[in-house]
C-alpha cells in the first residue's frame, strides 16, 4: 500500500450527536461495538493506510463546530459523523466550509435507506465522499478515499 505523502496524513475523525451511546443503539443499525472500540478499529485502519487520526466527539453542537474551527493548521483532512446532525444543521456546515479542509462524510448505518428525514444531508455537498451503510468497515473505506485525496490520487 502506498501511504499518503507524509505531510498530509493527519485526519480528524469527529463523532457527533449520540455517537457516545454506541453499544446501546439499535444493534440492527449501528452495530454493537461501543465508540471506544470503534475508534480502536479506526485506528487500527488507519495505520494500515499510513494514516494519522485523531478522536473528537461530542454531543454539543456548538463543541462540535468550535473544533472545527480549530482544526485548519493540525490535521489535513477530515472524517466526519455528526450523527443527527448530518441532516440538518447548518451551523456544522457553515464550520466544514469555513474549516476548508478535504472531508469525506460516513455512516455506520445506511441512511439513505431509513427514513425519508436521514437523506438529507446539508454537509453532503462539502465532502468529497460520503460512505454509508458499511458499518465499521466504513470507516476504512472512508480513510482509503480521505488517503487518496490527500496524496493527490482522487479520481
């Protein structure tokens, strides 16, 4: 595997609303690892792909957008599940823009093909890839393309 140039392997993976409840959720959808073990596996990704990661998560709206803006000079790019966020706040869009940092958007669980409200994504159209319905592999695949981003290799 072929790592990404080493000044741009740092990523952020920032959890969202709820995310601290995995382990509890419907396992039906998002599994039954907790998030400690999630980011464990993340991590374990992300090595493979000679990544960088570092963990944020919050169930604050207001903590979740001033990371953001406080990210632009200590990561290279982003991975991002705001939970139920996704779906309607603008506030976390309007950091993502202003963050301007590469971003791929993922989902433990498919949400294009649950209810009809967790479609909607308003940080969609910001991220150069959305990975939904994988479960924890997602978030490999979510990495692997953030990687290639990074490295100048996007399609």
């Amino acid at each position: 595997m072929t790592a990404a140039h080493p000044s741009r392997n740092r990523v952020a993976v920032m959890h969202g609303v709820n995310l601290d409840q995995l382990g509890r959720r419907p396992a039906g959808h998002y599994g039954t690892l907790t998030l400690m073990q999630l980011e464990g596996r993340i991590a374990g990704f992300a090595d493979e792909l000679g990544l960088t990661v570092q963990f944020f998560q919050s169930n604050h709206e207001g903590a979740f957008v001033e990371e953001l803006h406080r990210l632009e000079d200590t990561v290279d790019g982003l991975l991002l599940n705001p939970g139920a966020w996704t779906h309607y706040s603008w506030a976390i869009r309007d950091a993502l823009e202003i963050a301007g940092l590469p971003a791929v958007e993922v989902h433990l669980s498919d949400v294009d093909g649950r209810e009809e409200w967790r479609r909607v994504s308003v940080i969609r159209e910001l991220c150069v890839a959305t990975v939904s319905g994988r479960g924890p592999d997602g978030y490999r695949d979510a990495l692997a393309r953030l990687r290639d981003e990074l490295s100048g290799k996007a399609e």
